[in-house]
C-alpha cells in the first residue's frame, strides 16, 4: 500500500516508516518543517508538506493513498482539550477522503484512564466525560459502519527506545532536581509499557489486516510497578529512590504527577491472538539499564 503517516518524523513514527518500508509498503509522511521534510526523506518516505491544522493538507494525503496512520499529536497539557479537538478535527479531515472505500484508517490513542485499578483489555469502554482523548478513539470507530476500516491502537503510556522524549524522560529530569527518584505513596501502581519498534510492527499489522473496528493493545509488559521504575532511574542516578505523599505529589513531580501516580495494567491477550503480534524488543527496565536514557 502506500500510506499516508501523520507524526511521521516523530518518536513513533520515525519507526514505523522503515517499518512499513521494509515489508513492501510505499510511505507519504506529513512535514510541518524542512528538518522532518529531510528526515523523512532521508528515511526513504515521501513528503506532504503541513499540520494537523492545515486540514486540506490532510485531506490531500489521505486521498492520494490506501491507507492512513494517525499518529500525531498536540501534547499541550496546558490546553489539553484544545488539543483533543485539533486531533478531533485532523481525524475528520483524513477520514473523508476514506468514506465507503474500505481503506484503512489506524490511530494512535492511549491507555491511561481508561479503566483506573484493574487490568484493561480491549473490550474496556473509557468514560468519555473523563477521558478527553478517548473522544477522538470513540469518533474513529464510528466510522467503521461508513465503509472505513477504522482500527484505534491504545498506547502504552511508556513507548521507550533510545531518544524516548516521553514520561520516562520527564520523570529522569524530575530526579535529577529533586535529587531523589521518587514514587507516590507505596509505589505499587502499575505502568504498561512497549518498546518503539514492537509498537511499530502492531502498526503495520493493525493496517495490513486488523478488521474494522479494531481497539489494539500497543502493551508488551503488563504493569511495572511506579517503584521498580523509580528505583531503576535512582540506582542509575545515584540517588535514593523515595515515596512521595500523594497530597504533595504534584508539588515534586509538576504535570507529570498525575499520570505517574495513575494505576493502569493493561492486558494485550486480544491484540497477540487476533493479529499474531508477539512483541520481542527489550523490556523498559532493561532499557534503562542500557543507560542510553541517562546522557545528555
């Protein structure tokens, strides 16, 4: 196919181009800058210049390809339901091109919040008044009865790699201000997370063939416990890894607080069996003990 990519020189992206590539796939990837516009280039992709706010742009890459991949994302914690609705509008103006074409539409969305305390599969349902992103997940879906193969891939919270600018990133920083790697309470609260290129293939596979309708898991570890992440981080760091009461949490820790003293195993059972996904990659605690995370 030849595949329309939004985010495409991003994290995420910037794995799943080669991805795609190196299965037979041709890649058109959206460039809001000359920096993306030669790394995708350089990546072997095409180029379609814009944002997520240039709609036409948006609509002309969906229309000149079989298939699209969302993966961009305003992540403006700041202004986050400007931010879901920048992504709300993006999804409706790649998805019309793709009405009643049985063309695939895949997007990225994410698992925190969606089922708090217990393992979420994916037959879970988000609340929607609670979970501002799982809107554009909900808008996308409904499109799978007006002839668009829409499948919604849910994230881990962690996606590690080297380069991760993510919350595993964030919470390096915080310590290093702190001078301590801290968790909130008891620490027992578990994190989900993939490595980049395991993410990358069940995005391929999610296009190739997932059915319509399609919520994925983009989970290999089910839940690593705040504590063990935090402690990894303090031994790399040299410092001592602590519990931080959660009434102060937000004190120490800033934006990234609230995420980090979330409880949100996932299970991926559904995604391995319907698309024969087994992720290989290294784990996060492993990757941090590559200690790639730790340099400048």
């Amino acid at each position: 196919m030849r595949v329309f990519v939004t985010g495409a020189s991003g994290f995420i992206g910037s794995a799943v181009i080669p991805e795609l590539l190196a299965h037979g796939h041709q890649v058109l990837g959206l460039a809001r800058s000359d920096a993306a516009a030669q790394a995708l280039e350089a990546a072997g992709a095409q180029v379609q210049r814009g944002s997520l706010d240039d709609l036409a742009s948006l609509r002309a890459g969906a229309e000149a390809t079989d298939g699209v991949i969302h993966l961009a994302f305003k992540h403006d914690f700041s202004d986050f339901a400007g931010s879901v609705q920048a992504d709300q509008q993006a999804i409706a103006a790649l998805s019309g091109p793709l009405l009643h074409s049985g063309r695939p539409l895949v997007i990225a969305s994410g698992i925190l919040g969606v089922a708090p305390g217990r393992t979420v599969t994916e037959q879970d349902q988000p609340d929607l008044t609670r979970n501002l992103r799982a809107r554009s997940a909900e808008q996308t879906l409904a499109l799978a009865p007006q002839g668009v193969r829409a499948v919604v891939v849910r994230l881990a919270p962690t996606v590690h790699d080297l380069g991760d600018p993510g919350f595993v990133r964030t919470l390096i920083e915080v310590a290093r201000q702190q001078g301590q790697s801290g968790y909130v309470d008891g620490g027992q609260n578990r994190w989900p997370a993939v490595h980049r290129q395991d993410a990358a293939q069940l995005f391929r596979l999610a296009l190739e063939s997932a059915p319509a309708g399609s919520v994925l898991h983009g989970v290999a570890e089910e839940g690593l416990t705040a504590q063990e992440i935090a402690s990894t981080i303090g031994q790399h760091l040299g410092l001592p890894a602590v519990s931080v009461p959660r009434e102060v949490a937000a004190a120490h820790f800033g934006w990234i607080g609230a995420f980090f003293s979330m409880d949100a195993p996932a299970s991926n059972q559904a995604t391995r069996e319907l698309l024969n996904w087994h992720p290989t990659h290294r784990g996060l605690l492993e990757d941090l003990a590559q200690g790639d995370y730790f340099r400048p």
